[in-house]
C-alpha cells in the first residue's frame, strides 16, 4: 500500500476539501489517504462513503484527526492508523 499524505492542519477551507478531492480521484487501488486535520472533515467523508471508499477517522489524544481513505474494500485501514 502506497501512503498518500496531506497535512491539512494549517490549511483554510475549502483548501484542505478541494486538495483530497483531487488526491482520491488520482488514488489508485493499493493507494491510501491519509489526511492529518485539525477536525473531522465529515463533507469529505460523506463524499467518499457515497464514491464506495472504505474511510476511517479518529481523533488522538491531542485533538488531531486522522482520516484514511482508500478505494480498496479488502483493506484494514486500522493496521495502517497512525503509521
């Protein structure tokens, strides 16, 4: 699996939205998103779900989110969570 990041924490909207937008419709099968943000970007998530993407986001204990995405359904994103 080939890592994709995007730091989105000093990001203003809608930058940090229109750049993993942009990064999903290049992802290819054994890609992965992986988004740091200073909240949970539900619009991007709920766009995602709705493209069938297998999509994880939780929250660290410094208030971080982590968001991974990837098209791939055989994967377990949560082995790949703070990686």
């Amino acid at each position: 699996m080939k890592k994709i990041t995007l730091d989105a924490r000093e990001l203003e909207h809608p930058k940090p939205l229109a750049m993993a937008i942009n990064i999903l419709r290049a992802l290819e099968e054994d890609d992965y998103l992986y988004m740091i943000h200073r909240k949970n970007p539900i619009p991007l998530i709920d766009l995602a779900q709705e493209h069938h993407f297998q999509v994880i986001s939780q929250e660290d204990a410094e208030g971080i989110w982590h968001i991974l995405i990837t098209k791939n359904p055989s994967v377990d994103l949560k082995e790949y969570l703070f990686v």
